[in-house]
C-alpha cells in the first residue's frame, strides 16, 4: 500500500440496498490489486456487507458480472475490460464461499 488518496467517482448512482456501496468497492479493491478474498474480508468490515444475505450478494455478483461483460463486449476500453474480469473473479469467489459463509 502507498499514502495515496483515491477518489472514486460513483458515476451511476441509484437507489438499493445498503451492501450494494461495499460490493461496487470490492471491485475497484481487486483494481487496486487486492485478491477477491482480501477485498471481500475488507468489506465485512460494514455493517451493511456484514448482514447482507448471502443469496442477494451471490445474485448481485452474477448480474454484475454479466452487466460488465456485456459493457466490455461493446467497448474494449482497457478499464472496461479489467472491470469485468475484476466482477468475474468476484462472482466466482463468492459462489465458491459455503451459502451462509
């Protein structure tokens, strides 16, 4: 890890569950270059990731990866395409986690 500040731009705001902010944080956690286990562990630390349930984060990962698939499929900006790696490797990582963690 470094000192520096990073700001991240929620560019598509919507309304939802709470746990949704920490799973899009995983993903720019596995940017930065943390594992899919480390930056899950990370965002147990909310309350809202914490107490989500299973089945609704393992949903969530599925469309989110699909979502970015379908992105990166259409524009093959590098970003774009690491994102939806990034969601792919998140999604597997919580189907290979036991239901109820």
């Amino acid at each position: 890890m470094d000192d520096r500040a990073h700001i991240i731009d929620w560019a598509w705001p919507t309304r939802g569950a709470a746990w949704i902010d920490p799973t899009i944080l995983i993903l720019r956690l596995i940017e930065a270059g943390h594992t899919p286990a480390e930056a899950d562990a990370f965002a147990r630390r909310f309350p809202s990731w914490r107490t989500a349930p299973a089945k609704a984060e393992k949903a969530f990962a599925a469309a989110n990866a699909a979502a970015w698939e379908e992105i990166a499929s259409t524009d093959t900006a590098p970003w774009k395409t690491a994102l939806a790696s990034h969601a792919i490797a998140f999604h597997a990582h919580l189907h290979a986690l036991p239901g109820n963690r």
